[in-house]
C-alpha cells in the first residue's frame, strides 16, 4: 500500500497488537445471503479521490441497475484511521461493512480474526480467475485460502536519467554489479548527484538483492516460521544494497535515512542518476524530468536475469458477518473485472492484476513494459504470517541496514540481530 512509512508503523503497530490477540469477531455473527438492501462498502479514500470516485460510481450505476432492490453505499476511509477503523468491525460484526478494500501486506492480521470471508472457492470459479497471475493472488492467501480479490498491484523498477547516461556514454545496467560500477561512475563524474538515491530506510528496493542473490527472509516450517535474512545468500544480497550508500555512490551521511519516498523525490528532483521506483510513482516523476529519463527492470546477478520485485498491492475482501454475501461477492468481481481494472488504471494510474490487460497495456503504453516484465518474470512477497506486522512496525530490517552502512555494526552481525528479533515476533 502506498502509505508514509511513519503512517504505516503507527498503524501496523495497532495492526499487530490486534494480530496477536485471540480472534475478536462474534463467532456468532454469521452472515447471510439477502439479495436486496444495502450494501455497505469501504474503499480508501486518496489524496485526490474524484477520479476514483468516478469510476467506483459508474460501477455503482451499473451494479444497482443489474439488482432491483439494491444500494451500494460507499464509506471512504483514511489510511491514516484504518487500523481504527477496522479493530471496531472486528469486535462489532454489526457495524462491519459488507465489502473492503485493503492492503495485501494486512491480510495475515485480518484472516487471523475470522472477519473475513475465504474467497478461494469464488475466486477458482470466477470467469476472470485464471487470469490472475499467480504471484499477485498469491499475496491474498493465508494458509492456502484466499481472502481478498487483487485489485491492483504495485511494482518496482530502475528509473535512471537518459540525458546523464548519454553525456557520459553509459548504457543501462545489465547486472547488479553493473549498477553498483555505473552509479559510482556517475558519482565520480558528478559529485554534485547521487550514482543512485536509495536508502537505509527503503526496504522494498533492498529486498530485490536479497531475492536476486537467492536469500529469502524466512522459511516456513510446518506451521512456524523461521527468519533466513542471516544465511550466506541473504546477507549477500543485504551487503550488495548497503554498498550503494558509500560516499562514492550515495553518502551515508544524506542517504542512511533515506525512506523510499524521500529516495523518489531525490530522483524527481534532479539529484540522482537512478533510483529504484515504483509505477505508481511515474507521474511525479514525469513533472520534474520530463524526457529525461527512462526506465528498465531492476537486474538480477546475471545478464539477462530481472531481480524478483516485491508485489505490493490492494485487495477486495467480504466480510464474514455480511448478511449480503453473494452480492458482495459479485460487486467485487465487478470493480476487479477488466473493464473497471482497466478505468482504474486510466483514473488512477493503478497496474492491472489481469495478466492480459497487462498485455494489452503494456504494447499500447510503452511506460508500462518494464513493471509489467518486471510482475511476469515473478515476484516475491513478505512472509503470511501476523507477525510480519510486528516486524515491520519495529522496522527491524532498515535498523540493520542503518547499522551497516553507518559502520555501528558488521553484516553479520546486523543480520543475526534481525534474524533474532523476526524469530522473536514469530514465536510470540
């Protein structure tokens, strides 16, 4: 979900404390399957809602249109309130929406209170269902169910200046390696710009060297997990990140504390050669360098190889208390449908999660190609698991990043200090 990471740690905090509790739904609020009435839906609201809105109404119109008897109310709810918000539906069923949208990297917590409905049966039957790509759905399910439609999703690549690159006589990089020698190259060149703007606090561009050199953050182990980002491959994927904050790349000094939007912004704002960015970050990009730049995927450690982006993204849930649970299933298959995934995208800029309208727009918007490679060459999410709340809260992955860049601290031992504290959250 594209929220502020001091946002997000207050409200997984919440998130977690919720997750670690005994399931808060009433066991004995079931739902139900009326097919007139309200039907009450939650969706986020966004910083400029009304192309959102505007494509949610047109769904609205024809929805309605299709069931006599049937409103659909819209409750637009802050990111900033959410965990709120949702702690009150999980303890009063009663005032639970019938339908939500929400993060993917939230779905272990929600699943863990038994709100929310198991989709998978409703999913494998849909007519849309197999066009799913398999990675983005699989960051909807826990424990092998299903409990939320993807709705868009959100991937990350290398945006790097054309114009720096052509007045240095640099090609893009086509191995991690290679991005490490150009962004120093660049450097050297001028001082003035980063090689690259990254930083100790941008997790989601240092989890593609971990994936890329074969590290995985934990395994799971029968119903337990166990943390893997202290093994050999891990913590060289972590030392390969941690490298680009050098004085001859991205100074520690400006760039340990660096978050994932400030690393944007410094791209955005002509301080950098590269950055690792997401689609969703294209438009504030464009208004700064217009025709400046372009955008590949993030390489792996091979020539030719593309390094596995984590798949962040939104999910459509039911409720388990909706006493409308056909319909609300059907409503959200409407907004997920290729046509409305398709509106979203025009509205809001939102990458499809329906591989052939990726295809499709992909070959007709050139923009597009390297995020839609970068999801079709597979992805990577964090483990399902409530914990990963807690963890993230904690931040204890940019802690050890911070460590090691600003020397408080060796690789390894960073790692086994963050192995110990993921396993903590895991066992407890």
């Amino acid at each position: 979900m594209r929220i502020t990471r001091t946002i997000a740690a207050v409200m997984l905090t919440a998130l977690a404390a919720a997750a670690c509790s005994p399931p808060q739904s009433d066991p004995a609020a079931e739902g139900g399957d009326q097919q007139t009435g309200p039907l009450r839906v939650w969706l986020f609201d966004e910083a400029n809602r009304a192309p959102k809105e505007a494509v949610v109404q047109e769904a609205i119109k024809e929805f309605e249109a299709a069931h006599d008897g049937v409103t659909v109310d819209v409750q637009w709810v802050a990111v900033e309130t959410r965990a709120d918000k949702f702690s009150g539906a999980f303890n009063d069923p009663a005032n639970a929406p019938d339908v939500a949208e929400f993060g993917n990297t939230d779905v272990a917590s929600y699943a863990e209170t038994g709100a929310l409905a198991d989709l998978t049966a409703d999913i494998e039957s849909w007519s849309a269902g197999e066009d799913l790509l398999p990675s983005v759905l699989e960051t909807a399910k826990v424990d092998g169910k299903t409990y939320g439609l993807p709705w868009f999703t959100g991937i990350r690549a290398l945006y790097y200046r054309t114009d720096v690159f052509d007045e240095l006589g640099l090609q893009p990089p086509r191995t991690l390696a290679e991005l490490t020698e150009t962004a120093r190259e660049v450097r050297a060149a001028k001082p003035e710009m980063y090689g690259i703007s990254v930083g100790g606090k941008y997790t989601y561009a240092m989890l593609p060297f971990l994936w890329a050199h074969g590290g995985e953050l934990a395994e799971q182990q029968g119903d337990r997990w166990q943390a893997t980002v202290d093994s050999e491959e891990a913590r060289a994927g972590v030392t390969a990140y941690t490298d680009l904050i050098k004085p001859d790349i991205c100074p520690p000094e400006q760039c340990a504390d660096m978050t994932g939007t400030q690393s944007v912004q410094a791209f955005a704002g002509g301080q950098a050669a590269m950055t690792v960015g997401g689609d969703f970050n294209h438009k504030a990009i464009e208004e700064g360098l217009t025709g400046k730049y372009d955008v590949v995927p993030l390489p792996g450690t091979e020539q030719g190889s593309i390094a596995p982006a984590f798949a962040g993204g939104n999910l459509l849930g039911v409720f388990q208390s909706s006493q409308r649970g056909s319909l609300a299933v059907e409503f959200i298959q409407l907004l997920g449908s290729a046509e409305y995934q398709s509106k979203m995208y025009e509205a809001m800029g939102n990458l499809p999660t329906l591989s052939s309208l990726q295809r499709e727009l992909s070959a007709s918007e050139e923009f597009l190609e390297p995020f839609v490679t970068t999801l079709q060459s597979g992805t990577k999410f964090v483990p399902s698991t409530p914990a990963w709340s807690l963890i993230d809260a904690q931040q204890v992955l940019p802690t050890a990043a911070q460590q090691i860049v600003t020397g408080q601290q060796q690789p390894d031992a960073a790692l086994a200090d963050a192995a110990q504290q993921m396993n903590d959250a895991f066992n407890g």
